[in-house]
C-alpha cells in the first residue's frame, strides 16, 4: 500500500453510511531510531466528516502558532477523528471501509512527557 492511495479516499462504516474522507495518517516510531531512518508503524488515519486536504500538524495541542491559522484549520476540520488501524475492515478503490463497532478518537496528538 502506497499512502498517497489512501489520502483523500472516502471512509465509511460497516453499513456503507460515509463518514467522511481520509485527510492524513499518524504513525508512531517504536524504539530508537536507526541508521539510516527510523522504523516507523501506522497507528491510524486521520479522517475529516467535512474536507479534504490535511490538518498541517495543527491537530496537535500544543502546536498553536500562528494561532489564526490553528484555529482556521481547527473549524475547518470539526468533527475530525482518528480511527486506528486496526478498525479498518478493507481498503477499497478510493474507499475505506471501517469493521462493525469501530471506535472514534480524538485527532488530537497526547504529549508523552504528560
């Protein structure tokens, strides 16, 4: 799977009702990073009920300047959520298909020096 396939394409739940569209992917790094580049794994996607294009990093709480442009983004996006990966049923063309009793989470990055 290449990620650019799966921006942008139309999530939607076990019974078929959309949800929205896939507008970005969050991945965490297990462990340090090694030569040459870290082993990064897919938590999830990041899916918008109302737009496309992705959050810019500005999902993130702390994130906040320019502050005009996190708000912006912040309304532009309401309603987003993540999904984690292991809630996707199937990717089809262009589509995302989420299994029966998926759960929604916030885009919201947790810090984890909290």
């Amino acid at each position: 799977m290449i990620l650019s396939d799966v921006l942008g394409a139309t999530v939607v739940d076990a019974d078929g009702l959309a949800l929205g569209r896939v507008v970005d992917a969050r991945f965490v790094i297990d462990g340090a990073p090694s030569v040459p580049l870290a082993q990064a794994r897919l938590v999830g996607l990041l899916v918008s009920p109302s737009r496309r294009g992705s959050f810019l990093g500005y999902e993130r709480q702390e994130d906040d300047r320019p502050w005009v442009l996190a708000r912006l983004l912040r309304w532009w996006h309401r309603g987003g959520f993540l999904v984690h990966w292991e809630d996707v049923a199937r990717l089809d063309d262009q589509r995302v298909v989420l299994r029966a009793g998926y759960r929604a989470f916030s885009p919201a990055l947790v810090s984890s020096s909290h």
